[in-house]
C-alpha cells in the first residue's frame, strides 16, 4: 500500500500528541486550555497598544488618539459585525469576524455620509451607528448576532502569525509617515496627499459637491476614499490633517490584512494559508534580487494614493461574495452587499473594478463552453458589477480618467532601460499604438521591449504563480480559480495595454496583488507538501532577499558619452543587465526546487515512508512547485519586511538645508490653517498661489494645492493641474497636463487682477459672483499692490503672507 508523505507525516504528529496527552495529567491540560484564550488574546493587544505608540509618536495628542480608538470601536466595528453575522454568519472567531465586521463598517459608514451630504444633516452623521445599536438590541432575532456564533476557533499560532503580520503593516505606516510631519512646519507634502486633503476638506459639506481648487465646477473623482476620511473627522471632531496624515491608514490596511487571510483560509482550507496571504499580500514586493531594473507595482499600498489603499477593503469584502457566487451558491440576505460594494469599489478606485468583472465574465465564458451552462448566481454577481461600474462611472469617473488610452506596453515610458534609450524621441503624448522608439530602434529594440516586460513578469512571479493551479484536473473545475485568475490576468493585461500620462494604468495591476497572492497561498496549501518543504525554501528565499536587497552587484549598466549630448545608457548594456538579471532569477528557482525535492527526500527517509511508485514523478514536480513557490513569496515578504526594520530602526536624517524647490514655509502654513479655523464653512476664496514652487510664472506646475488643502476653503482658481479639461490637454504644445494654461483666462485674469491691481468694481464682482469673503495673498507666489490693503480689511500676516477678508458694502 502507498502511503503519501503527507499523509505520515500528519500520522506521526497525531500520534506524538496522543502520547504526550496520555502521559500528562489532567489538571495539566485543564491549565493549558486556560491559557489558550489568554495566548489568543495577547497578540492583538500587542498590536493595538503599538499602534497607539506610534500613533503618540507621530505627534498625535492623547485626547484625539483616544476620540479615534473610540470611533473605529462604536462607530465602524461594533455595528459592522453586527450586520455582517446577521447577513453572512459569523466565521465562528471573534478576530475574523471584527475585521469582516468593521468592512460591512466601512460600507455602512459610507451609505451613512452620502445621506447626510445629501440631505445637509452633518452634524448627525456621528449618531448613524445608533439605530443599528438599537434594532440588534431590541429585536429578538438579531440579539444572537452579538455574540460570536457556533465556535470555530483558530490555533494561537494563528493569532500571533496574524499579529506579527499587523505589526509589519503598522512599521511601513510609520515609516510613511514619519517624514510628514504635521502643520505647521517648514517644508513640502507630496501634491496628491494636498490634493485629497482639498477634497477631504470639501466633502465636509453638502452636496452637490464642487471642485475645491476650482469653485463652481462639478467634483468628478473617485472620492470615496476621501470621503471615509472626512467621515472620520466630522465624527471625532480631529482636524482632517490628522485624520489623513496619521490616522486613517493603518487601521484600514489592518483590515484588508484580515479579509485576505480569511478568504484565503475560506479557498485553501489551511488555517495557515491566512496569515501567510496577509504577510506576503501587503508587505511583499517584486522579487529584482538586486537588479538595478525596478519593477512598477511593487506593493498595493500607496501612502500618496489613498484611494488605491482604500479600495482594497471593499474589494477583497466584494472578491469573497463573488466566490461563492461563481461556485454556483445563493448569497441569501448577503446579495445587497454585492452592488453596494461594486458601486463603493467604482467610486473609491475607478481601476479596482474591472479585473474582477473581467474574471468572472471569463469564469462564465469557460463554463458555459464547458458544460453550457452558467450557475445563476454567478449571472447575478455579473449584472450586478457592471451595472455598479457603469453608475460608478456616471457618477465619479474624472480627474483624467477619460484620458486613459489604448497603448500597448506604454509602462515601458517609466522603466530605465526604455526611457533612458529609446523613450525620450516618443514625445510626451504618443497617440501611436506602440511606443514609436520600440521601431525606432528595429531589432534591438524589440529585443529591448520584450526583455523589459519578460523581467517584469519574473519580478511579479510571486502574485501569478498560483495559476499554475489549472493544471490540475480538480482544480480545473472550480470556477473560483479561474475567477481568481482571470481577475489577476486582467489586471496585468490591462496595465499592459493602456497609457495614461501620470502611470496610473499602474493601478489596474495594484488592485489585484492581494487576490494574485492569495491564489498563490492556495497553491501552496493544494500541494500538500510537508511542512519543511515549504518552510526551508521560504527561508534561503528570505535570506537571498535579505542580502540582495538594495544592492546592485555585478550589474553595473555601460553608460556612454557623444559631443553635445548627455551621458547616456546603451541598448546592449541594458540587454547584458536584464540578461544577467533574468540568469540570477533562474539559478535562483533552480536552487529553490532542489532545495525542495531534497528537503522532501530528508523528510520521507526520516519518517520511513515509501514513494509512490505510480505518481511519484508528479509528486516530484509538484514538491518543487511548492518549494519554488515558497521561495519567492519568502524573497517577496523579505524585501519590504527587511527595508522597513531598518527604516525604523534608523533615527530621521537632519532637515535639508538650503532652498527646497518645493517647499512651503512654516508662516504659509499657519497662515492657511488660520484661514481653516476662522473663514466660515461655505465662504469662498481668492488667492494668487497656482504653482509649484509658489511663485506663478508662465506654464508652470499648476498643482500647488495647499491653500484647498490645509486652508480648508474652495477657492475660486487655486491649482488646475487636475482638471479633466486640462489633463485632457496633456501634450498640447509638447507640454504635460501639469503646465497646461487654465482654461478660463478671464476669470483668471479677473481673479490676479486683485491682487496686483484691484479695484472696488473687481471685488464687488469676486464677491457678488463667486462668493468670495477672503483673500489669500502670498508675496512669494507674485507681487501684491499694497492699495489691497486700503480695499479690504488686513486680518492676519504671516510673513510673506497677508489674509484680508471682505467686508459686505
């Protein structure tokens, strides 16, 4: 009789465990099993009591960590689990089923501020938790729903892998953040964390609701991310500068950690497949092993881009409903959850939602070729996603989503060895179906394309690995593989296929590494390998990782120098580099799968089991699958995991010396927050800052931002850089969508008129027409007429900034 390595390997643990229990007492065991919920329980206190550290170290007052601790209990995750056990059920463990809980949370809150933006009823939003307290309290057949349902619970090794797994997630937040101090300091943000802080600002009030930097033209954005954000603020009362640069981000990313590792343990049946998803899906990152060729779309988390690490929530909540939808299986009183979710996605991240619907309409054309028939459920789920990416679109699509076009390999533009070779004769908005330098540089640079993408494809392996899954005959017939799959395949292809000017075809593929990686984690848990198998390549992975991890050897890339141009790189020295990138990544899979088949025949000498004659060469390949795989997600977790620590570990360098091109200045800044406290909440304002750095000249970066942002008033023309109209003009006159001019010039004219030659006729029109009651002059930003001062009553001045308000005539 065959007998699997597996198998006996499971046989012999159960049958040391018997021993040891027979040979202990029972009032042994009785205090071991009262440990067990206290073992449970420490990790998470651990990890909210780091957060709450870093939260303080991060210059976080003790009043408002203690008003946002409160809000994310009562307000998100209290009446969040309580739907989502009476919707779903509970998942039988108090953990999994907070963090389902506090997604259904993040939904309801939603729902909850789109009904007080409509209706203007703000200042009621903070008690929107109370009627669902109540209904579960008072209803008979909701009580139950507060407590955990039949239990099921998980292994304390679970709790601390989870644990350890949060606490990473929590290190990269503060690596993020702590070198973005809060306001008012000397320095510069990032112009997209302004941008969202303007829109933030704006969602405060009602609706309908309008583009902060430019008052009167209509919000289209997807801003729900924005709006969870401002949400958070009205309820606890904290400024929203806080409420985005410091706290909002992990507790979120902390519950997109949870919903990966439980949807993974939910395809994977392996309680361990949880937290090996949650470590490598949110801190894992391309495997380059030290090669100087980056990879684009490392990580799904973006500090910068609050909307793609929103997003993630909704969409892994949405890829679990989808799962049993595909399999055929009614979703019952959960079905509502399936287009609200679909319409918060679409509004969150216009990308999030259209390689889950590519997915699951391959998913129905591959069974409907199979067996010609569709499960009805799975036809449902489908109706139901794109009509919620259609409203969605109607709805929130702008701020250049319209731009997007059809370019193959168009994220060659932003890699090395394209843009430093071949990329810079493409112009700066080629309509061309490839990018033109790909001919240009005939065979070699084809040569050059193909080995860009092939390296990006091995430097992604870790997340599309998992498909290797349908090759498997079992597998074959699961419709949420191939859900899953087509979902990560859409993902790469359309990243692949389209341009758009600022690389956020990028996006297409960051919403989907955490679904990529939890397939890949399935993998791993159908192998049915023995643990050694897995755990030693996922260690030599980590440690290669580990040392190849910002470093660059051997690779050095020729560089070559012609009379009047720059130093430049070479098609063939970037050919050697990838070449001997792609070498490394080979030898480095070669080794991994030895190491496994090896491991695998340790293992089955040591626990004397025979190979199975028949299958054994399969059996073989499948160990070094696993191992394989193993090693890449250890090399993917350890590079991230790795350049955190140290991150952490390393005190900030000192303050930049010197004039910093794009940096404000500490009176700029108090004097726009001053602005926030003392302006009414619909007044409206003028100011001559457009640009980055702060003085305006002709085509410069009109993407300032921070009047909006930390000003926390609209603006009658602020910064354009974002505009559909003008990212629609990016190339006109061989200019970017940033240095575009604005588009109405008159009232631009009128609007700087003021502050360098006003007149009582030009402020009567600025406040009887656009409702202005401030100015916001900036001496930096351009020359301001001291007749201003005569005009309108001077109500602060901060070094180079003077605010006068506008007194009614």
């Amino acid at each position: 009789m065959v007998v699997s390595v597996t198998t006996l390997s499971d046989s012999v643990a159960d049958a040391l465990l018997a021993e040891r229990v027979d040979t202990q007492a029972p009032a042994s065991a009785s205090r071991r099993n009262a440990l067990v919920p206290i073992l449970s329980t420490l990790p998470w206190v651990l990890v909210i009591g780091a957060l709450l550290v870093v939260w303080s170290r991060g210059s976080v007052p003790v009043p408002d960590l203690a008003r946002f601790s409160a809000y994310w209990v009562l307000a998100l995750a209290l009446p969040g689990t309580l739907v989502h056990r009476a919707l779903r059920g509970s998942r039988g463990n108090l953990p999994e089923d907070v963090g389902f809980g506090a997604a259904t949370g993040l939904l309801l809150e939603i729902v909850a501020w789109a009904l007080a933006a409509a209706t203007g009823q703000q200042t009621l939003l903070r008690w929107w938790p109370l009627p669902v307290l109540v209904a579960f309290a008072a209803v008979p057949g909701l009580r139950r729903h507060w407590r955990v349902g039949e239990r099921r619970p998980l292994p304390v090794g679970w709790h601390w892998s989870m644990g350890a797994a949060l606490l990473v997630v929590l290190a990269w937040g503060y690596v993020q953040w702590r070198m973005v101090p809060l306001p008012p300091v000397s320095g510069g943000y990032y112009q997209d964390v302004l941008y969202h802080l303007g829109l933030v600002q704006e969602l405060t009030r009602a609706m309908p609701f309008e583009l902060p930097h430019v008052a009167g033209e209509a919000l289209r954005y997807h801003y729900l991310s924005d709006a969870h954000i401002a949400s958070g603020s009205m309820i606890t009362g904290i400024a929203p500068t806080t409420v985005l640069l410091r706290l909002w981000l992990v507790p979120v990313v902390g519950v997109a950690v949870v919903l990966a590792a439980g949807l993974a343990r939910d395809l994977s049946g392996g309680v361990w497949a949880g937290p090996v998803a949650a470590l490598t899906a949110f801190t894992g990152a391309a495997v380059t092993l030290g090669s100087p060729v980056g990879v684009s779309g490392e990580m799904p988390l973006s500090y910068a881009s609050p909307s793609q690490t929103y997003v993630l929530v909704p969409l892994l909540l949405l890829a679990g409903l989808v799962v049993d939808a595909a399999r055929g299986r009614s979703l019952g009183p959960a079905w509502p959850l399936v287009p609200a979710l679909g319409l918060v996605c679409a509004g969150a991240k216009s990308s999030a939602l259209p390689p889950l619907i590519a997915g699951l309409g391959l998913t129905a054309v591959v069974f409907w070729w199979r067996k010609r028939q569709i499960p009805r459920p799975a036809l449902v789920a489908l109706a139901c996603l794109v009509a919620a990416m259609a409203l969605g679109f109607r709805l929130f699509a702008g701020g250049g989503a319209s731009t997007l076009r059809v370019q193959a390999l168009a994220l060659l533009h932003f890699v090395a060895p394209y843009a430093e070779t071949l990329g810079p004769g493409d112009g700066i908005w080629p309509s061309a179906p490839l990018p033109p330098g790909i001919n240009d540089g005939g065979v070699l640079g084809w040569l050059l394309a193909f080995a860009v993408v092939g390296w990006w494809v091995l430097g992604q392996s870790p997340r599309w690995v998992g498909m290797g899954l349908l090759r498997e005959r079992g597998h074959r017939a699961d419709p949420a593989v191939w859900l899953l799959a087509g979902t990560v395949l859409a993902g790469a292809a359309t990243t692949w296929v389209f341009q758009h000017p600022s690389i956020s075809q990028i996006y297409f593929w960051m919403g989907v590494i955490p679904i990529g990686v939890v397939l890949t984690t399935w993998s791993l848990a159908a192998a049915r390998a023995p643990w050694p198998v897995l755990v030693v390549p996922a260690v030599a992975g980590a440690l290669a990782g580990l040392a190849t991890a910002g470093t660059v050897v051997g690779f050095a890339v020729p560089r070559i120098s012609r009379p009047g141009t720059p130093t430049t790189s070479t098609i063939e020295g970037w050919l050697r580099v990838l070449g001997l990138s792609a070498a490394r990544y080979v030898l480095f899979v070669a080794v991994a799968a030895a190491l496994a088949i090896a491991v695998a025949a340790l293992w089955r000498r040591r626990v004397s089991a025979p190979a199975a004659s028949g299958a054994g060469r399969r059996r073989t390949v499948t160990i070094a699958l696993a191992g394989v795989t193993a090693a890449l997600l250890g090399a993917s977790a350890a590079v991230v995991l790795g350049g955190t620590v140290r991150s952490v570990l390393t005190e900030p360098g000192p303050p930049a010396t010197g004039p910093q091109p794009y940096a404000l200045t500490v009176d700029e800044m108090r004097a726009a927050l001053w602005l926030d406290e003392h302006a009414g909440d619909d007044d409206v304002v003028a100011t001559n800052v457009h640009c980055r750095p702060v003085r305006t000249t002709p085509h410069c970066d009109a993407r300032a931002f921070w009047v909006t942002g930390l000003g926390g008033h609209r603006t009658v023309v602020e910064s354009w850089g974002y505009t559909d109209a003008v990212v629609a003009a990016h190339g006109v006159d061989n200019l970017g969508y940033a240095r575009q001019n604005f588009p109405d010039q008159e009232l631009l004219a009128l609007n700087d008129g003021v502050f360098t030659a006003p007149t009582v006729a030009d402020l009567d029109r600025l406040r009887t027409r656009h409702g202005v009651r401030w100015l916001f002059a900036d001496a930096r930003a351009g020359a301001v007429s001291p007749e201003l001062a005569r005009l309108a009553q001077v109500r602060l001045v901060a070094g180079a900034v003077t605010v006068y308000e506008l007194t009614r005539s």
